[in-house]
C-alpha cells in the first residue's frame, strides 16, 4: 500500500492534536533559538575562520536540515511567513556555501577544506547530504517552492559522479546511514532513476569485502576512527558493514545507524522488487522486536556507542534507548508496514511512538532527552557513576552538543498524520488512531476519538452517493476483546494481519464504532531478559506505565506488586496535560527490623500502600526524580 499524502491528511484533536500544536508553535522556535545560538543556523554562512567561536561539526548541516524538514511540513496546513523567511534565507545560505562542482557541506568547506570524502566511516558527509536532501524534497513537496530541490539535486548529481560501482569513481558508502533513503525520496520527487540507483547501490555495497573503509584507512593515514572499547571498528558491525545486509542474522551496530539503513533497504526493496533485500529486513525485525528491544519500543541497550548489544540484554536503568532510533523504528515500520500490509509493523510503530518517542521530549516542547532509561535513580546520576552521561540523565535538556534528536521528533511530530493513513487500489488503511482526517478520491475518512486513552474510536464515513471502497482497520496486536459496529450494528468484518477489512457500499454520514478494549495489563519479559525476572510492567493500550518519585516516594524499587491484585484506570483531563494514570495496591517491603543493618536473614515483611503509575512518556514533567517502569511481583 501507498503512504498518504500529508497534504490530504489532518490531526484535528485529542492527545495527538495537542502534542503536534506544541510542536509547531512552541518546539520549532526554541529549536531556532538553539540553532541560532550554537552556530548552526548560520554555518552556511562560510564565515568561520581557524580561532574563531562555534567551529563548524561535521554534523551540524543535518541540525539544520531537520529543523527545516519540520518547518516544511508544518507549512502545508498553516501558513507561517515568519517561519517561511527563516527557512528562505538558509536557502539562500546555502545556495551560495554550494562549490561549483555541486559539492556542499559547511564542514568541509571552512574547517578540513583539501579533506572531502576522505573519511566516509566517521565524518557524516553523506549523511548531512541525506538530511538535506530530506528537507529539499520536504520544502518543495510543502509549498513548492524548488530552489532547494535544485540546489540538492546538483549535490546529489556531483555525489553520483563521485560513487558507484564503475571503474574510477569510489566504492565506499557512509559511515552514517541516512542518504540512501534519502535518495529514494529524491527519485520520487524528480523521477529521475539514477537517484534511486546510487541508493541502490549505497544499499548493496555496504559489508562487501574486502571492506571499503579498510581501502580508505589505508588511503589516508592518520584519520580519525573511534577506538573506544570493542565492536567498534573492524569487522565494522557498529556501522552495519560487518557483511552485506542480505546476509545478516542479527541486528547490529549504532541503533539509529542500523534503522535508517533498514528504512533505505527496505525502500529499495519495494523500488527493485530485490527479494532478498525484504527477506533481511524482515529477519532483522524480527531480531529486534523479539531480542533486542525496550518494552517502550526504544532500542540501542548500551550507551557505549550507542549500539545493540547482544540478544536479551536489556538493562533498565543504563538504556540508551536513543530518541533518535526509535524515530528510526518508526521510519522503517512504517515502510515495512506499507510494503507488507502487515499490522505487526503497527504495532511496532505504534510502541515506539507513545513510549519511546515520546519520553523524548517535554510536556511543554522545550526540552527533550537524549538517552531514554527504563528506571533511573537520581542518585546514581548524579554521582556520575552512568557511562557516557552527557547522554544519561534524569532532567530533559534544551539542547546537546550532539543535537540529533531534539529536531528529529520535531520533523517526526510535524509529519505525524503520514503514518496514520496508507491507501492502494482497493482501499483505505487506517494504521494509527486518534482525532483526525483524511481525504482520499472523494472520500473523507473522520476519526473522533481521545485514544489513546480512550477504547472507543469513532470513524465518519464522507463521501458523495455510494462509494465501494474497502476500510481497513488496524486491530493492534495488544488487543484481545474488541468490537466494530457501523451505524449500530454489528458487522463482521474480513481479519487478515492485524486488520479488519470492512467491504460495503459507504454512504456520507456512515459511522463506524471501533472499540478497542483496553485493560490495565501485567506484562512479563522472556526469562533470558535477566534483568527482569521476577518482574513486571504495567501497560494499557499501547502506553507503558512508570511509577515516580513523586507519587509514590523514594526506593522505588523495595515497591512490590501481587499478580492478582487490579489496578484502576482514572482519567484526568487535568493531569500531565489530559491523560489515564493508574492506581493500585502495592507492598513495601519493610525496613523496620533492619535496625540500621544492611543484611539480615530473609523475611518477607511488607507494609500495604497504594501506589500510582502515569504513562512513561511524561516521566520527570514534574519535580525530577527516580523513576522505575520494571516492579517486582509475588
Ligand atoms: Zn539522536
């Protein structure tokens, strides 16, 4: 099935509504704020000399490039000539930071000019291409305007005479991932295929020995390379290049890294039809999902350079679970999802956004977080005992040295409605719930609803005279216990791979009720997850839950639950912005007959308490503290 056109597609209410409109008119100032002051927005300038302030990162051009991305889409449905003037005048910037050969990058032009592609693992140069790229196809997809299209497809046009496979021009492929996806949208906007036959070939070349990034060490002495502890350089698996991806069983390397890769594979799968290349994605999802991911949907278990580690490690409290991969998770699902017409990858997607995604970023849109642990004590934090902790921490910040993730959600939560809606020749697809429209060939589809903390969804059917076209509802995987009524009657429906196909002729006015029956669950991880057996999590829906300082004290962890006990679902509009906190009984377990000592023989004494668990993602929105998603349960 096809993604949906933005343009036709409208986040009207409820959770999504108020997260988005943040997003626009809060997180996208601040985020300029930040460019502005770091540098970033005026790298394009080309005015930095050696001894000057803000010297130019081989990533910041992406910063930039995000932000705008996100800038585009929201342009679509809200005119912001302000907004619009800001973008313009980097487009300009950047016109004139363009060599003549077609080459770009604010980086290599000021700071290490005689060095271009001379260091494809670490130094981001495609990568940075790929970001841009992304924000021209945006800009002029948004309100085109084709200035920047033109500029990227000059870039593109040198980078093509630069790689690829003939004699004379290089082998290599980027040490960050992100263009060949990139290059995919590039041919879809322009139509001109040899876009989509360099990403081809970004995609394919990638793991074949005898390695590139040997050939390149070799070429140029003394380059930079990370050296920090093990799997970080040969056989290259931090960087996805251990082996082609067609012959891959796990998945490896730097998570965000690993997910844009998969997103172009699996691009280039459904543009090649290259079987092999669909048969690795899905290996190496079902790798993830199964193995190697949070129950938040994050991935990427440790902060030493921000990778996967091995299958079942997931440590809870020093996760990096990098905001950052799972927007990449949701990226690649959402492409697999529409290849496959397979709800699983909805599911996944849908995790990732309410839990992974989400924690990422403040209620308020101010301020986000890099790394996402599962539990955190503050005290651990601040004694500095967390690994790479300018990532960690307990408090969302405004913004990061390394700046990825705060523009990323910002262009993820400004293109949201794209993953709620996909279309083929038969029908409509309605892969994501909450308030919202979508047109499609004369029929309007409304979704009504306050999930996800609602279970019931309503869907305005509009359309002129009688119109035939299927409804797909996705059933998400969570959900045991649910009904579909149109226009109050029960219908059966056609369930094949988490959807509910509906087959009738739509009359305007049609409505159907989708209830989707959400009970507060215990969920348990497979006994290899060492660090939580004997544990559980609560989860309603697609929202994980987490328990606080806050509400429920320190020493979160002598909390301990009992498997039959209920907790309750209380929905207030006034809490955390509007959501569905839980409450129920727990059991602490007693320091009284400790007497001031650290061991003693094994007594179970526990006093009774309630406690309270709100959703994951709006932990530390209040006073900062310790934080724990795993309990113990008897
Ligand atoms: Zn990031």
């Amino acid at each position: 099935m096809n993604a949906a056109d933005l343009k036709n597609i409208k986040i009207t209410g409820g959770y999504w509504k108020a997260r988005t409109d943040i997003n626009r008119t809060v997180t996208l100032t601040t985020e300029y704020e930040q460019l502005k002051i770091t540098g970033r927005y005026d790298t394009f300038k080309q005015i930095w000399k050696e001894g000057m302030p803000e010297k130019p990162h081989y990533f910041w051009d992406s910063d930039v490039a995000k932000w705008i991305e996100a800038c585009a889409y929201n342009l679509i449905h809200h005119t912001d000539t302000k907004t619009e003037e800001l973008v313009d005048l980097i487009i300009d910037d950047i016109e004139k930071a363009q060599w003549e050969d077609g080459y770009l990058n604010s980086y290599f032009t000021v700071v290490e000019k005689d060095k271009r592609w001379t260091n494809l693992l670490i130094k981001h140069e495609l990568y940075c291409a790929g970001h841009l790229i992304e924000a021209a196809v945006a800009y002029n997809e948004a309100i085109g305007k084709k200035k920047f299209l033109q500029i990227m497809c000059g870039y593109a046009n040198h980078i093509d005479s630069v790689f690829g496979p003939e004699k004379g021009k290089l082998h290599g492929y980027p040490g960050h991932e992100e263009i060949e996806l990139a290059l995919v949208k590039l041919y879809k906007a322009t139509n001109e295929k040899r876009y989509l036959k360099l990403a081809e070939f970004f995609v394919t070349e990638r793991g074949k020995q005898p390695s590139y990034f040997d050939w390149e060490e070799k070429q140029n002495t003394g380059l930079l390379r990370y050296n920090r502890k093990k799997g970080t350089t040969k056989p290259y698996s931090y960087v996805q290049a251990q082996a082609p991806v067609a012959e891959q069983t796990a998945i490896e390397g730097h998570s965000v890294r690993a997910l844009y890769y998969l997103a172009g594979v699996a691009d280039i799968a459904e543009h090649t039809g290259n079987m092999d290349l669909l048969e690795a994605c899905e290996r190496l999802y079902e790798n993830m999902v199964n193995k190697r991911m949070y129950i938040t949907g994050g991935v990427g278990s440790t902060p030493d350079i921000e990778r996967f580690s091995f299958d079942y490690d997931l440590p809870n409290e020093t996760a990096y679970a990098e905001t950052c991969a799972a927007i990449a998770s949701v990226f690649f699902c959402n492409r697999m999802l529409n290849i496959t017409k397979d709800g699983k990858y909805a599911d996944t997607m849908e995790l990732a956004l309410h839990n992974g995604v989400m924690a990422g970023i403040s209620l308020d849109g101010t301020e986000f977080f890099y790394a996402n642990p599962l539990a955190t004590d503050t005290r651990a934090v601040d004694e500095e005992t967390l690994e790479f902790k300018a990532h960690m921490g307990y408090k969302r910040r405004k913004w990061f040295g390394c700046a990825c993730c705060p523009p990323n959600i910002a262009r993820l939560l400004s293109s949201l409605g794209l993953y709620f809606y996909s279309y083929d020749c038969n029908g409509i697809y309605i892969n994501l719930y909450g308030s919202s429209e979508f047109s499609h060939e004369g029929m309007l589809l409304t979704q009504i609803t306050n999930y996800p903390w609602d279970e019931n969804i309503k869907i305005r059917v509009g359309c002129d005279g009688g119109c035939s076209k299927k409804i797909a509802l996705r059933i998400p995987g969570w959900c045991r216990k649910l009904s579909i009524r149109i226009i109050s009657r029960n219908v059966s429906a056609e369930f094949k791979k988490g959807y509910a196909y509906l087959e009738r002729i739509w009359h305007d006015g049609d409505e159907i009720d989708l209830f989707l029956k959400m009970p507060v669950e215990k969920m348990q991880a497979h006994p290899h997850v060492r660090h939580n057996t004997g544990k559980t999590a609560l989860k309603r829906g697609p929202v994980v839950y987490c328990i606080e300082e806050e509400d429920n004290g320190k020493n979160l962890s002598s909390l301990v639950l009992r498997s039959n006990d209920e907790f309750q679902s209380i929905y207030d509009d006034n809490f955390l912005g509007g959501c569905v906190y839980l409450t129920g009984p727990a059991y602490r377990l007693s320091e009284k007959e400790f007497s001031g000592m650290l061991y003693r023989p094994y007594s179970p004494d526990y006093e009774k308490v309630e406690i309270k668990a709100i959703p994951y993602a709006m932990w530390t929105n209040r006073t900062p503290g310790d934080m724990l998603i795993w309990l113990n349960i008897i």
